[in-house]
C-alpha cells in the first residue's frame, strides 16, 4: 500500500511540475502530447507491476479481461464527453 502511495505522488508531483515547465517554456502541443503518452504508459506499467501480481492472486484469469473492459469504458467515456 505504501509503495503504490508513494509512486502516485511521484507521479502527480511530477505532472505538477512538467506541465509548469511546458506552460514556462511554451512546448509545442506535439512534444506536450508525447510526454503524456509516454507518463500515460509508465502508470501502466506501474500498476501492472505493483497492483496485478496481487489482483491475479486474488481473482485469477479473468482479471485481465477485466481490466481491458474497464480501459475500453473509460475511453468511451472520454471520448463521448
């Protein structure tokens, strides 16, 4: 609990930070869309590697598909509002 604590707020500090410096230096929008993707994927990553170990201990196979549902709603989500 506390090491997924603690990445979320490296990464929040860090989204606070770099999008100041963006704002500052006046990035064009293709690099600032590059470097969300890019944190984008490294939260990704970070779940996969500290949350999903536990959550296919705890609720097996089917918690890949689940997870996949639950990125696909939220895009549609996303992309409806």
């Amino acid at each position: 609990m506390l090491e997924a604590l603690g990445w979320g707020l490296l990464a929040s500090s860090s989204l606070v930070i770099g999008s100041l410096i963006a704002i500052w230096l006046h990035l064009s929008l293709r690099l600032i869309a590059f470097v969300l993707a890019f944190a984008g994927g490294a939260i990704l990553t970070m779940l996969a590697n500290t949350m999903m170990p536990e959550a296919y201990e705890r609720g097996g196979k089917l918690v890949g598909v689940v997870t996949t549902l639950g990125f696909a709603v939220a895009y549609t989500i996303h992309m409806l509002g």
